[in-house]
C-alpha cells in the first residue's frame, strides 16, 4: 500500500481529538485516509495507518465506524476500516490487515527474538527426551507420526530439521502479523503471536509465541480465560473455556476446552479434549478425552475414547518419566482404567481395570485386555463383534468437519485394513499354535504377559478369521479368466497417525529426503498425502497375499474366488449376527429401549463393511 505523509488540517484535527505523536512525519497515511475516526491515540515510532470510510458490525446487528480510540501505536501497520479501540497498555510491532476489530486489550507486541512458536522442539512420548518433533504451521498428522517413528535416524531427522528451518525462514516475518477480518477484544496480552485471517480472540489470559492459522475459511476461536504459550493453533481449532496450552500443536478442528491442560503434545484432526490433562501425547485423529480426573501422558493415541479417570504412569519408581507407550488405532479405556507404560495395545481394543505387567497385544487386535490384580487377562478378538465397535467405525467420517478441499491430513477410516488384517492373520496362526503347544494352567494360557482362557482362545480364532475373510473379499477384485498367481510376500504396514501404507514407501521417500531429492518440507508433506492416493492398489495386492497364508494357496481362479466371495458373505452374516447377539444383551440388561435397538437394527442391516 502507498503511503503520505498527514497534511496540516489532519495533523491539526488530530491534535483536536486528543491525539499525539512523538513525531508527526513519523506517521503514515494511505489515500482515503479521514482523521475524524481517531480520538486519544499517542503515537510512538513509525505509524502507517489505512483508510477509515465504512461501519464494521461488532455484533449482529451493531454497526460501529471504523477507527481508533484511546489507543498507544508503536511501530504499527494498520490496514483499511479497523476497529481498534480501549488498548490499555499499547500495540507494539505490529503489522494488523483490514477490517479488524480490536478491543479492550492490554497489550500487543513483537519483542526481539520472536519464534512465534515455529521451529519449537519438543518432547512427545518420553517426557524426559531430548526432542522428538519439531512445530511449525505446516505440521500434519502423518509427518509427526514419521517424526517420532524414525527418530533414531540422525541423517533423516537432521534433514528434516533443516527442512522445516529453511521453510520457516521464508515464511514468518520479523514482526507480529494480525491478518484481515481478525476479532480480537477483552484479552489481556498478546505477545510474538501471529494471527490468520479471521481468526477471533475473545476473553483470552494471554497468548504468547503462538500462530494461528487459517486455510479455506477453516478459521481459529481462542476463547475465555486461556493461556497458549510455544504454540501452533492451526485450521478450524478451538482452544476455550479457561484451557492452558504449553509447547502444543492443536491441529485441524480440534477442541480444547473446559480447563483442558495439555503440555507438550500434539492434537490432529477433530480431536476433542476436555476438562483434564496431557503431557507428552500424541493425540492423533479424533482422539476424545472428557473427563477431569483423566491423565493422558506419555502415550500415542489416534481414534481413541478415554474413559474417565483413565490414567498412565510413565514413572519408572525413582528413575523419572521415561516410559511410554502405544495404543493403537481405535482403542478405548474404560472408566477407572490404569495402564503402567511401557505399554503396547493392538488396535481397535478396549482396556479395564489397573494394568500393571507391561503388555504388549498389537499382534492381537480387536482384543479386550483386562488388569486382574497382577495379572493381564487378554481376550483376543472379542471387539470384532461388539456393538461399540460398530458404531465407532461408521461415526468418524461423519464426524470430520474439516471443509473438503482444506484437508491437511490424509486421514484413512477403513478399520479392516492390511495393518489391523496383518495383526489379525499373526493372531489367527498364533492361537492355533498356542493351543496345539501349551498346555493351559488353571483354564489359561499365556502370550506376552498376558492370560487367555481356553474358551477366548477358541473364540478369538473365530472372530479373527471372520475379520480376514471380509478384508480378504473387500478388496480382491475377481478374474474370469486363467488362474492368477498369488504374492508370496506379505509386506509389513504402517499407519502414520491415520494414514495407512507399506513400510517400504516410507523406507524410499526417506532415502529420496536424505539424498536431497526432496528438498522442501512442503514436497514431503504433499508425498505422504498423495500416497493415500494408492492405498486401494496396494491393499488389493496385500489381501492377495493374505489369501494366500490364510486359504494356503499359491494361485486363484474363478472357483477360489468365488470360494472367497461365500467364505466372506458367511462371514459377514456371523459378524452382523454377534452384533445383534451384543446389542440384544445391552437392551436385556434394561439399558436402552426398544426404539432404540429397532433403530440400531436397522442401521446394522444396511451397513456395508
């Protein structure tokens, strides 16, 4: 924007209207510029200030002219038809867009030095840890997640570094910026924070060394009482009602709210958080904590439900916070759960009671794993055939409201995937061999620290296969022409905190980003969600290689698949059938009505899994 200097009339109706500059040529105006609009404002440094011409609706409703009032200004930008107003202290190094409203507010300033909460390390997980993941505006689900799975790879996490430093030395600017269409009013201090477009600040403590975010008019809600420190706010999130965020990223739509208190963690895509505690999480997609009395600390989650009171030691008596663990995709805790970590839980499990002996069941997935004084009893599978099981599969896409084209994170919602199938074969060949070499002690058998009654290893085998055989006719594509030789490979998966893939595409794009054929931070985000592109064509041939372990075939013709086509469609009719069998349970035991199940019913009869 082009700038003059004030001519004598406005200087003089300036001074008229209370104002003062500790140097008049010192400030700026642009053309349309009318100094009516300004009362009691001092000016410090070099002032540029825009056109005052238009109302700007401060509530639905209330018009007020744009302009500035009781106000202190050094070394400021104001754009077109702002609102600024009651500033007790002073705006300090700022640079604010157009059509702004800013009020009651103490202080707003950029100091030497400033980070705006980019290029933060901290330390996920292992609380104790020298720094795992670097924040910065860019930050995705999947990226963090290979932050912290290849850390032990100096070259690769070096790189990286130097990737995410190079993209923030090109993006953030020296001082603070308040982008266009940004509310900010009854805040206390806003330091080093930069703020996206429409983004508002209502009621805040204080914000410092913060950015927030915006993309697709996916906009920031910082609400009533909160402190943000050292941290990313990134698109569509809310932080409110009194929470306190330190060394944080909030990704995209999630909410922190009712005196929430997270430090050093890390919230991705739809999360919701209330009323307790973090410290060294990774909260991946749809992670839901909601209680005051639950801890989550030194754990990674992703479509996690805790239960209240949930709560995990990462003490290791007197040796500090060092342990950690794992739940994987889709697990729950109940109510009162406790897990002592280390601890690794296979996906889409539930866990009761206090756990204490260190399991680890991610090669037995869908399990219930239960604390019964010292032991771990583990019941393998018996998720699989639940009704809360169900329900959480088919609710997660419909609860994204992220808008469809400002979508940071991929984000894959299949449950019967070759990462859960890959575990679920494991499990289904690991129980048939148990059973044939261990003789059981007491009614139990033993795997990893954990106990298995003789009718839940007889079961898990059951509810295993039912999960291969639909995974197996979900994605196979039958031939009608000459037999097709099977893979005889079954390649290892991952999921990068909701983005599912095979291990090999990792181990290449870090290779091409060490070799610096990668070379900016943006080009690695874009690989990782464009990989989710492939996802079908590279689970149909995992689910061919899964048919071959699990039907022990080495070729396919119409007659296997079509073998395949009647094991699935038996095996969907016993899933769908131990669903009714547990909602059926739930309603005897006088828990929902019978509305309810009709309705449940029904949806289940539909659902295409």
């Amino acid at each position: 924007m082009d700038y003059r200097l004030l001519t004598e009339e406005e200087t003089l109706t300036l001074e008229s209207n209370g104002c003062w500059a500790e140097d008049w040529t010192s400030v700026n105006v642009a053309d349309g510029f009318d100094a009516t609009y300004l009362h009691h404002v001092n000016f410090y440094g070099e002032v540029n200030l825009g056109a005052f011409d238009k109302t700007l609706e401060v509530a639905p409703g209330f018009f007020k002219h744009t302009g500035i009032c009781n106000a202190t200004l050094r070394n400021v930008t104001i754009g077109d038809n702002c609102l600024i107003e009651h500033i007790n202290n002073h705006i300090n190094n700022y640079v604010i867009g157009d059509e702004c409203h800013i009020c009651n507010v103490s202080t707003m300033e950029t100091t030497d030095g400033a980070t705006f909460g980019e290029g933060n390390l901290i330390s996920v997980l292992n609380e104790a840890g020298n720094g795992n993941v670097m924040l910065f505006s860019g930050l995705t689900a999947p990226l963090a997640a290979l932050m912290i799975d290849r850390v032990a790879d100096k070259d690769f996490t070096s790189t990286l570094r130097k990737l995410i430093r190079s993209n923030i030395e090109q993006r953030v600017p020296e001082v603070g910026h308040i982008g266009n269409g940004v509310k900010i009013i009854d805040t206390a201090e806003i330091t080093n924070t930069h703020i996206g477009d429409d983004c508002e600040v209502a009621g805040a403590r204080r914000l410092s060394d913060c950015t927030l975010t915006t993309d697709f008019e996916n906009t920031v809600y910082i609400g009533t009482a909160v402190i943000c420190e050292n941290s990313i706010i990134a698109d569509g999130a809310s932080v409110t009602n009194g929470a306190n965020v330190s060394n944080c990223y909030v990704g995209e739509c999630s909410q922190l709210t009712n005196s929430f208190t997270a430090e050093s963690s890390l919230f991705f895509v739809n999360s919701f958080l209330a009323n307790g505690e973090a410290c060294a999480a990774f909260c991946g997609p749809f992670t839901a904590s909601h209680h005051k009395s639950t801890l989550l600390i030194g754990g990674m989650f992703s479509f996690y439900n805790a239960g209240s009171a949930t709560n995990f030691s990462n003490h290791a008596y007197k040796m500090g916070p060092l342990h950690y663990g794992i739940l994987q995709r889709g697990s729950k805790t109940a109510s009162g759960a406790h897990l002592l970590m280390p601890a690794q839980i296979g996906a889409f499990s539930v866990c009761l009671n206090k756990i204490s002996n260190h399991p680890d069941t991610t090669k037995m997935p869908f399990s219930y794993v239960i604390g019964s004084g010292r032991d771990t009893l583990l019941v393998p599978g018996k998720n699989i055939a639940t009704v809360g099981l169900f329900r959480d599969v088919i609710k997660w896409p419909r609860r994204d409201i992220r808008p469809f084209n400002g979508k940071k994170s991929a984000v894959n919602y299949q449950w019967l995937n070759p990462v859960t199938i890959g575990c679920a074969l494991n499990a289904w060949n690991t129980l048939q061999n148990i059973r044939k070499e261990q003789e059981p002690a007491d009614g139990y058998y033993t795997y990893n620290n954990c106990k298995i009654s003789c009718h839940s290893l007889q079961c898990g085998i059951q509810y295993y296969a039912i999960a291969i055989s639909m995974f197996i006719d979900k994605y196979i594509r039958p031939t009608d022409t000459e037999a097709i030789t099977l893979p005889a490979q079954l390649d290892t998966w991952t999921d990068l905190a909701g983005l599912l893939l095979p291990v090999q595409m990792v181990d290449e794009m870090v290779c091409k980003t060490k070799e610096g054929l990668l070379t900016d931070i943006q080009d690695l985000v874009n690989w990782l969600n464009a990989s989710n592109n492939s996802y079908e064509a590279n689970a149909e041939a995992f689910a061919l290689a899964v048919a071959a372990r699990y039907m022990a075939i080495s070729s396919a013709d119409v007659d296997t698949f079509a073998l395949i086509k009647q094991q699935a469609d038996e095996a969907r009719k016993q899933w769908k059938e131990l669903i009714r069998q547990d909602a059926l349970k739930e309603m005897s035991m006088g828990d929902v009505g019978q509305d309810v199940l009709d309705k449940f019913m029904e949806q289940l009869d539909k659902q295409a899994i």
